[in-house]
C-alpha cells in the first residue's frame, strides 16, 4: 500500500527542488510516476514484468566484450605512479594475469579482480561464469585460491531482486566448487547488471607461472575452445547456431583448477588465460614478455559449435575490432588466412581457456593428461619460435575451411536478421505510401506493379529507407527503439504495432518498450500519450 503522506513530502521537497532527488536528471513528477503511478523517490518499487528475463537483452556488449579495450587501457595506465616494493613479485607494470605479494620466504599472495556484464541470459549461470571467470587469474599463475569477495551492480528499482539472487548464488556455487570461501562483498545500483569477484590465493614465491617465461622451442597448449564472444553477440541479436549457446555457457563456467594443477607437474615455462583481449592480445602479451616470436597453425585450434558458420556470415561482434585494433599489428597471416578467421582469433572470450608453454618434450604428455582429466578440448595449436619481438605468425594447413554464406537465414533467426522475408510495418497500400519504415520497398509490392515500374525517386526513396533503417553506427536495437519512438511521435497506430511487435521479438521488455514511446511523448504532449495508451489498451 502506498503511503500517501510520505509521498507528498518527498514529491514536495523534489518539485521545489526542480530535480527527482533519486534521480537529478529527472524533472518531479517523473515519467515513472506518470506512466505507473510510483514515486521511486519515496522508496516505492516497480511490480517487476512477469516472465524470464533475458539478461543479455539488457546489456550493450556480453561478457568480456564489456571491458575497456587493450590499447585504451594502455594509454591510461602509462605513467601512474605504481608502487616500488620489494615484496611485490609480480605488479601491475608486468601485465600479468594478477598480482602477487610476498608474505615470507614460502608464501606470498595472488591476488586478482574481474567484473563484467551477462554473457547468458540465465542468472544462476551468469553467477557461475563470473565466479569461473574471476578465479581463472589466480589458476593462471599456478596459485590456489582461497576467499573471495563478490561485487555485483543491479538495477534494483527495475528488475526481481530474485535475479540478483540467482547470481549471487551461483557464483557462490562455483565458488564452493573450487573450494573457496565467499566472505563477503560490495554491490552497487547500475542501469546495467554486472558481476564479478576479488579472489587471493597462495602460491610458492619460487612456483610462479607468469607470462614472460615462454622460450624457444615450446609448445603451445590451449584448453578450451575460442568463440565465445561471437555466439554470445549471435544469441543477442537471434542468430546463435543449435546447441552454440549451450556449448559456449558449458564452456564459460567450466573451471581451470584441474588444468592449472596438471600444468605444474610438467616444468611449463609460461601460462595466462584468454579473456576480453582475444587469444591474440593474450599471446602477443606472452610473447612480448618473453621477447619471442610464435607461430599459430588455425586448423588447429579448438572451436564452439557454429562459430565457423558464424564468422562466415558476418555475425562478428565490435569487440573482434577493438581487439584488433590493440593487438592487429603484431599478426603476420599467412598465404590462404581470410579474415575471418582471424576475427575468431581476436574474438572477446569469457572465462576462456588457459594457453601454456610447455617444453616440447612435455607437450604430449601434458595434453595426455588433460584428455584425461576430461578435458577434450585441449590442443596444441602452435610453437615457439627463436627470440623475437612477439610477432604471432598464423597459419592454415588447408584442414578446416571456413564454411561458404548461407544463401537464406537461420532457423529461428529474429525478424531483424531476415532481410530475405521481411514484415511490412504498414498493412495497407495507402499507409505503405506514407514511408514509415524500411520495409517499404519492392519486396512489399505486387510484381505486375514493379513490371509496371516505379519513378526513379520512389525507387531512390526506397533505398534510402532501407539504408536509413540498417544497423550501423547505432545497433538493431536501438533503431528499433527509435522506430517505436516515431511511430507514437507520427500518430501510426499501424506502424506503432507492428513496431512493438518487432521490438518484442528481439526480446524488449514492455517496461523497455513504454521507455521510448515516452521519449515520443514528452515531445508530442498530451494529444501523444492519449494516443499511445488507447493503441497499448488495445
């Protein structure tokens, strides 16, 4: 029940204000309390849509792909004042995958932290990936973890809190698995969800696996497959192959203790793990610090289900680039390498696998054990060469061949992901005219009418709608919310339903949908809104 009073004097206090108090850029009444009669202010809650939440739908970019790109970090990084302490064996100058700290002669700290957006739409399983992915660092440099700390950010005023709580809990699952205590935790309010974990572990100061130990002659071993960007970023937009999304989210949550373990009875001489800088950028950093140079035979490097198919269609997310554009210039592709396979190469991977340097004389007893231990995946998919300047030279045998564009969509794929069988917004001729959307063109006209032909300018005008209307710059979603905006602005009650329906099958929530329509309203008025709820009554 809402307390009328206390509204009263907290909408009081905020309209003498100017601004919402929860809330500065809002103006008092704020949309919310228009549209569902709350008042956030005053402590009252939304009553959370009914039905799953895709998380994924709420977030720009999956997984790793949401972190801040190598060569911008770089320059940020550069020049800031770490600290000079002898018992710091490993700091942050050194890039490794976490720090270290000496406690005394056998023991020392490794210490790490890592926070990043769904990559599934499941919570319990976001919980356990980010747990997975957090406690990678530390399996990375051979220690054993021990505590962790959550970190967590939530739009509490707009989503179950039970979603929350799913997370949590499976990242404390995870946690459990790997045997580490969860001993606390910091959370914060975020229009986008995110989670992750500080871990310390221990480790022997004289047992460090770090990044720079790689030498000639090595073998690269890497234990889990590559691709779980590009399917994360195909499941966003509908378009993930069969079984994709429960290889990758199986994948994703797997832990690299029993790897990390394995490792250490075999001498290796280097280790890191692939995350948000792609196995390129991971590489080319191990490379670097060891001052040599490596080769990558592609054919061999093991894949999630459908990220050949996906490369081969363009379904590529933009962190491939940003990635490409930190670590591109260390790459030499050899004779027959399309760049497809190398945007998979420099795809955003979360909670990947780890890539080892062993010695070449260990190197198959080493992936002996990993099969093993059940870990199939795990390959040799390279070697080091003499002393270098961390040039990764990628090549191909000819034994995996990138698969040729499928000439019509996928099964199931989102209405946006099929130009070939597009929906007219309009359903009328007369509204058709009116070039509301981008669907208006000769695809949506009877033939004897096209045999008939069409003026040059409506033909011109047609192409620009559809130009106007492909994702570019701005993303599928984001014009479809532009879409529905205009579509109230317009008055269309046509184009308006159409358009939420469209918005629905991308996954847009009513709560998300009514957020642009009101965009439309508080530049149409009264006369807009009016006309906005009787099409939603409807």
């Amino acid at each position: 029940m809402v307390d009328v009073e206390n509204r009263k004097r907290v909408m009081g206090r905020s309209m003498q204000l100017g601004h919402c108090i929860c809330d500065p850029k809002k103006a008092c009444p704020c949309d919310i309390f228009h549209q569902d009669d709350i008042c956030p202010c005053a402590g009252e809650r939304l009553v959370p849509a009914a039905g799953a939440v895709r998380l994924t739908s709420l977030v720009q970019s999956p997984g790793c792909a949401s972190k801040i790109d190598e060569a911008t970090l770089k320059r940020v990084l550069a020049g800031l004042p770490f600290v000079d302490d002898p018992r710091v064996l490993v700091g942050a100058p050194a890039g490794d995958d976490a720090g270290v700290y000496r406690l005394d002669g056998d023991l020392a700290l490794v210490q790490t932290v890592d926070v990043f957006s769904p990559s599934v739409d499941d919570p319990f399983t976001f919980g356990q990936i980010a747990a997975a992915n957090s406690l990678s660092d530390v399996y990375a440099m051979g220690g054993r973890p021990i505590t962790a700390l959550s970190i967590v950010g939530f739009p509490v005023r707009t989503l179950p809190e039970e979603i929350m709580q799913q997370i949590l809990r499976g990242g404390m699952a995870k946690m459990a698995e790997a045997g580490v205590a969860v001993i606390g935790g910091h959370s914060i309010d975020d229009s986008q969800i995110k989670a992750g974990f500080a871990v310390t572990g221990l480790i022997h100061p004289d047992k460090i696996v770090a990044n720079a130990g790689t030498q000639p002659g090595d073998r690269l071993i890497l234990t889990k497959p590559l691709g779980t960007g590009i399917v994360a970023f195909a499941a966003q937009i509908g378009r993930a192959p069969p079984r994709a999304s429960e290889a990758a989210a199986r994948s994703m949550a797997a832990l690299n203790r029993r790897a990390s373990e394995l490792m250490l009875d075999f001498g290796v001489h280097a280790c890191t793990d692939i995350t948000g800088f792609g196995m390129i950028g991971h590489l080319s950093a191990m490379a670097c610090a060891s001052r040599v140079d490596v080769e990558i035979i592609w054919d061999d490097i093991p894949l999630l289900p459908g990220v050949l198919e996906c490369a081969a269609e363009g379904i590529i997310p933009g962190a491939v680039e940003r990635n490409r554009e930190s670590s591109g210039h260390y790459v030499v592709a050899g004779e027959k390498v399309h760049w497809a396979m190398l945007d998979i190469c420099f795809d955003a991977q979360t909670s990947g696998g780890l890539l080892i340097a062993v010695p070449e004389t260990a190197a198959d007893a080493l992936l002996d054990r990993l099969h093993q231990e059940g870990i199939m995946e795990a390959a040799v998919i390279g070697r080091v060469f003499d002393a270098g300047t961390g040039r990764i030279r990628v090549v191909t045998e000819g034994r995996r061949q990138m698969p040729a564009p499928s000439s019509s969509p996928k099964a199931g794929a989102a209405v946006l992901a099929q130009p070939a069988a597009r929906q007219a917004c309009c359903p009328t001729q007369e509204v058709r005219q009116m070039s509301c959307c981008e669907d208006h063109g000769e695809a949506d006209q009877p033939a004897a009418d096209q045999a008939a032909g069409i003026s040059e300018i409506q033909q011109k005008f047609h192409e620009f709608l559809k130009s106007a209307n492909a994702p570019r710059t701005l993303d599928a979603r984001t014009k479809q919310a532009v879409a529905v905006a205009l579509s109230v602005l317009a008055k269309c009650e046509p184009c308006l339903r159409i358009h939420i329906k469209k918005a629905k099958d991308m996954g847009f929530s009513q709560d998300q949908i009514d957020e642009a329509a009101w965009m439309a309203i508080a530049f149409g008025g009264s006369p807009t809104m009016m006309f906005y709820n009787s099409v939603k009554k409807g």
